[in-house]
C-alpha cells in the first residue's frame, strides 16, 4: 500500500507527436499507388484511407503501409522511363531521316520563283508518279523564301506539315512534293 504522501510512479509519455500534412499526404500517396499496383483491393485501400484521413499519431499512419514497402512513385518511373525512350526513339528516326533525305538547293534569286513538277517545262522536273504536273513553286519574296503549292494532287509538305497556299522555308528545312522528299540547302 501506499501512503497518501507518495505520488504514484511517473511513466513518461510515450505518444507520437501531432501528425503533419506532409506524413499523412506521403502515406495516402504511398497507398494510392499501392492500389494501382494492384497490391491492394479496392476494399483495403478504401478502409486504410479511412483509417490515415482519421489517424492522429505518426505510428498509426506506419502500420497502414508497413507491407507494401516502398513503392511511392514506382510507376511515375516507369511512366517517365518509357516517355524517355519514346522521345528517343522519335529523336533518332527523325535525325535518320533528315540525313537520308537528298538536298535541293535553293536557287539563286530571280525575279520568276523556280517551277517545280513533272512537266518538263517546270525549272525542277521531278518525274515521280506522285508530283503533279504543276506542282509548287519556290521564289524569293520580301527577302525570304516562299514555297507555294499550285493545287497539287498528292500535296506538298514542310517539316511534316501539309502546305496550303504558300510558306516561308528556311535552309535546312525538309520538304515534299507527293512522296519525294528533300532537304532544303543554300550550298
């Protein structure tokens, strides 16, 4: 027994500090992406989420992650990897076919812009099945160079992208008239 003048033993406290935002946000995302791994059912997720959003200690919120390990931003890796190699690979055919691509040099200004297409009147005969007779044509304007498609059949394209009516092309620029493509070069 104990006498009224002694105090009962002092045991120190033990709890957890007050959770912050940030722990809880690190374990509701830890287990969102346990859920889209597949290594939680849509029960169990629901339920920990429960259990995190009402958690009021720091290891309360470990107990509710400890089996899937560490997992957060596993398949934002994964996403981000294959979105490198994609951009790569994307890369490396256009540098490819850049470097295929035969040059068609610009002319040297004149006061006429330089015919291009299958008749054999046009200044550049490309005898191609798919350029039309009349196809485009290449002339200075205002100091810059123009490219206008004259209504072909099978289209003309700069850099992938189809002419319609007239644009301004640079060197180095690839271009198409039907299926023949060049790079444009001063020299």
């Amino acid at each position: 027994m104990t006498s009224s003048s002694e105090s009962p033993a002092y045991e120190p406290h033990t709890a957890s500090a007050r959770l912050s935002d940030a722990e809880r946000d690190r374990v509701l995302g830890v287990l969102r992406e346990g859920a889209a791994q597949g290594r939680l059912s849509p029960d169990t997720f629901m339920r920990r989420m429960e259990l995190a959003l009402a958690a009021r200690r720091s290891d309360e919120l470990v107990v509710l992650t400890a089996d899937l390990g560490s997992t957060r931003g596993w398949s934002q890796r994964l996403f981000g990897a294959v979105g490198r190699m994609s951009a790569f690979s994307e890369r490396l055919r256009g540098a490819w076919t850049s470097e295929r691509l035969p040059k068609l040099l610009l002319p040297a200004p004149g006061p006429y812009p330089l015919r291009i297409g299958r008749d054999p009147v046009n200044g550049l005969r490309l005898n191609h099945e798919t350029v039309s007779r009349i196809h485009a044509e290449l002339g200075v304007q205002a100091g810059v160079w123009v490219l206008r498609d004259l209504g072909s059949t099978n289209g003309t394209t700069v850099n992938g992208r189809r002419v319609t009516g007239a644009v301004v092309v640079r060197d180095g620029d690839s271009v198409s008239f039907g299926r023949m493509g060049f790079r444009l070069s001063s020299g």
